[in-house]
C-alpha cells in the first residue's frame, strides 16, 4: 500500500444530520490516515446545502416532516446539482478510488442517491458505507445495494486502511483500536461555517460500561476504552491556541464512566487556567463525590445530559439500568449543590409499562421540580435493531402519545423548562 502525492479517498457527509459542529468520525478518519501517511479530502455536502435551504427545510433540520427522505434528495439535486458535479470533478481530478459515507437513519436515503449518482458517472470508484445506520442494514435484505463495494460496521479507521489495501471482504466488522489517544486537527474544514461558532466535539473515551437494553448506541462497539486525561488535554490546549476554540461537547456515550480520568483531565484544565466552557452526557452514579462535581463546574461545564427515562423502579430494572430512584434523587440533590445545570431525557411506555409505572415518574417530576430544571428529551419507546427489548403482542404506539401529552402538562404546571424540538423527536 504505496499512496504516496495521492488523494485515495475522499469522505462525503449528506444532509440532513446535525449542522451545528464539524462531523468528528470523519475529522478522526482523515487525522487517523494523515498519520499512516495517507492523503484524504472531506466533502461536507451536509453543512454546503444547509445554507441554501429555505427556512421551511432546517425547521428540525433531522426530523423534518416537511419532505419525505427521496423527496428531499430531489429537491436538492434539483436545485442545487453544482454541488453534486463539484463533488464528481473533485473525485476525477484527484483521481480519487474511493468514497466512504456516513450514514445515519437520517441521511440513509440521501447517501445511498448520492452514491449512485457518482456510480452512474464513474464505475470504478468504490463506495464504502460506514456510520451507525450500517449496522441497521446488516439486519436487512441489502442485497440490491450492488453499488456498494463495502460496509463498514463499527470504529471505521482500521476499517479504512483495510479497505485500502485492497481487501476483498465486502463487510468489515468491529476492528477496533486499542490506543485512542490521538486527535483531529480539523486542518480539512472551514470551521467558521458551522452554525455554533468557537465550539467543538471532542471524546475521552469510545464505547460504554453500561448495558442499557434499549440503547443501540453501546452495539457500535465491542470494548470500552478510554484516552489518557493528557492526550485529552493536549486536544482542548491545541485548539483552544491555534483555532480559538472556547466550547467544547463531549460525545462520549457515558462521560463519567472513568472518574479518576475526569478528575485528572478537570486537574489539567485549572491548573493551566484555561478559560473554556464544555457539556457532556453522563450517568448517575452514587459513587461520585460531590467534590469532583464542584470542581467540574469550577473548570467550565455548563450543561450536564441524564438519561433518566423513567422513575418506575421496576421499568428502570427492566431497562437494565444501574440505578436506584433514591440514587437519582440524591445525585440530582449532589449536582444542584454544585451549581451544575443539568437536564433529564424520559421515555415513555417502555414495554411493560403501566399506568401505575407512569404515574411513578408523573409523581417524581411533580416532587422533584425544584431538582429538576430541564426535561431535555421525551420519546416514545423504539426499538431499534440488535437491541433485546421484548415487545409484547398487544403493545400499543398510540399509549405512548397520549402519555407524553400527561407528562407535558405536568412539566408546564410544574414551571419546569423542556426542548420543544426534542419531544418525541427520534426516528
């Protein structure tokens, strides 16, 4: 495997996904091949269309009910086809041999005309599908995508070097790498055209030590790794001098899975009094002292996700989660202490829900409002594919709705704050 003054791949993100940061897998793919001394480009046609969209297409940018997935495609082919050929001469000039997408539930219909568009034009050209919706397509007939050279499932940077060299496996699964402590440069992206400006995602770790039944999320990976607090902290220094960097949004799947590792990266933060602002998602732990919450707070986080879901001590079993309600009421009592604003995520009729279930977290939202300052999330239950969760013949959609109207009406009575956009928003 000899690319040397060659661009062999080019990494292409289609709408509609978040626009707000940069894409961090394929900023780390890029940055993980620049140093096996492979040149790739990025090709962000997510963040390039948005700005032309009329105001109706970025309401809910991801969940949009204005347009149907195929109907979306063709409006942009349509009227902004420049970008399509920009992307195919970008390809021919460099001589480019792949292209690997991201795929996301999302953006699945978009990425698979995208690529057959550039197939229709360049027959050689191999596709490489990666991201979290091809683990969803595995589980499915796919056999009519014949356009697709390869999926990836999984971590994709040993996934791409494989591919390279010219690997005659169509689907590659879970090779994952060991030692993470390495990080993007974003030298590939104009950052001034994301939509949060100064900000950007970062990850301490890769995987999760949860087993939640019905997250699908924690199946994308094999093994929890974690980076070194100063490799981290290299990352936040770097881009806090070189890029003016001032935000920075964990994408950890469980960022206090290690609390020595935050403890040191929290350290590292205060002891070179760096002035930056960060949020996360982390679980409730009763073993996390309210001195290192402190301190979290002292070193710059504003916003702190929990995945509650339900306050049914039964459901949260079922869940398999790793909680007590008395843990969460004495670690939401830990963050409010510590001056830490956080919000809680919900969902409703979990198979095996009753209303005396329901009624449990009604009534827990309506003692703790004085806890609880924000309901970020509240979903329906879905399944997703991979994912353990018994549903029962009988199970009913429609009880979920009407379900979370109950808990919207509790939340506003209770003067509790919530994202409009973020209920019952997952697809």
């Amino acid at each position: 495997m000899n690319f040397k003054n060659e661009i062999p791949i080019i990494f292409v993100l289609t709408p509609p996904v978040w626009e707000k940061l940069p894409p961090l897998g394929q900023a780390l793919l890029t940055e993980y091949l620049k140093m096996n001394n492979i040149n790739s480009l990025i090709y962000d046609l997510n963040i390039i269309i948005y700005y032309k969209l009329p105001q109706k297409f970025k309401k809910d940018w991801t969940i949009n009910k204005n347009y149907t997935e195929k109907s979306f495609f063709d409006f942009c082919y349509k009227n902004f086809y420049e970008d399509f050929y920009k992307l195919l001469k970008i390809i021919n000039e460099h001589k480019i041999k792949f292209a690997g997408f991201t795929v996301y539930k999302s953006n699945r219909e978009f990425c698979l005309q995208t690529a057959q568009f550039l197939k229709n034009y360049n027959n050689n050209l191999k596709i490489i599908f990666g991201g979290p919706e091809v683990f969803s397509m595995m589980l499915e007939n796919f056999s009519n995508l014949n356009y697709i050279d390869y999926f990836v499932v999984g971590e994709g940077e040993m996934a791409i070097l494989e591919i390279l060299k010219n690997s005659n496996n169509k689907i590659i699964k879970f090779l994952q790498l060991n030692d993470i402590n390495f990080f993007p440069k974003y030298e590939k992206f104009d950052l001034s055209l994301y939509t949060r400006k100064n900000s950007l995602p970062i990850i301490t770790s890769r995987g999760c030590i949860n087993k939640c039944n019905f997250c699908f999320e924690r199946l994308l990976f094999k093994g929890f790794r974690t980076r070194e607090p100063e490799n981290i902290f290299d990352e936040i220094l770097f881009h806090y001098k070189r890029n003016n960097i001032r935000w920075f949004t964990f994408y950890d799947s469980i960022f206090n899975a290690n609390l020595n590792l935050i403890d040191n990266l929290m350290n590292l933060i205060l002891k070179n009094d760096i002035k930056i602002f960060w949020d996360a998602q982390i679980s409730i732990r009763k073993d996390m002292e309210i001195s290192l919450l402190k301190k979290m707070k002292k070193a710059g986080c504003i916003n702190l996700f929990i995945g509650l879901e339900s306050a049914s001590q039964k459901i949260l079993n079922l869940m398999n989660k790793n909680f007590t309600i008395n843990d969460a009421v004495s670690f939401f009592e830990k963050l409010n202490k510590a001056e830490l604003q956080f919000e809680i995520s919900l969902i409703v009729n979990y198979p095996g829900e009753t209303d005396d279930d329901f009624n449990q977290t009604l009534n827990f939202i309506k003692n703790n409002k004085k806890l609880i300052k924000k309901i970020a999330q509240i979903n329906n239950f879905k399944k997703y594919p991979g994912t353990n969760v018994q549903i029962p013949l009988n199970y009913d959609e429609k009880i979920g709705e009407i379900r979370i109207n109950k808990l919207l009406q509790v939340i506003k009575e209770s003067n509790i704050k919530f994202t409009k956009s973020f209920i019952n928003n997952l697809i």
